[in-house]
C-alpha cells in the first residue's frame, strides 16, 4: 500500500500504454493539411509525413493518434514556410 494502486488491485507496473490508429474524422484532418500544402504527388505527401513522424509511413491511417499533433504542428510550420516564401 506503499504508492495506493494495490487500494484499487490496478498495479502501475500491469499499466500497457496502447497506440491507437486515426479515427476517420482526424485522417480527414491530415489530408485536408497535405492538400493545402500543394504537394506534387504521393511521395512527397510520405517525405512530408516522414519528417513530421520521424518513421516511414506509407498510409495516412498507419498513423497514431499520438502522432496526429507532430504531424498537425509540421503541416502548419510548412504552410507557414511556403506562404512567407522562405527557401
């Protein structure tokens, strides 16, 4: 009863974070940002994705819900970037 999870029987050490993929709504999210950004194709949609994630992601629904901020925040910098018109 030292740190009160055994009060409960829940332990923190049985605690097993789980990703979960995208909803649709928040895929629909993610896409309308690549499409503002004007990119050519597929593949630099995935370099996009790339460098928000930081991991290769071929599908907008291979995300997961705690990549969905990284991806949002680079999405805007981007935007940001190509409207200022900085290299």
């Amino acid at each position: 009863m030292a740190d009160g999870y055994e009060v409960f029987d829940t332990g923190h050490n049985r605690l097993v974070f789980q990703h979960q993929r995208l909803n649709a709504q928040q895929v629909k999210q993610v896409m309308v940002g690549l499409r503002a950004l004007h990119l050519s194709g597929a593949e630099e949609a995935r370099m996009v994705l790339l460098k928000a994630c930081g991991r290769r992601v071929t599908l907008v629904t291979e995300l997961y819900d705690v990549e969905l901020h990284k991806v949002e925040a680079y999405i805007a910098r981007e935007k940001r970037r190509r409207l200022l018109g900085a290299p």
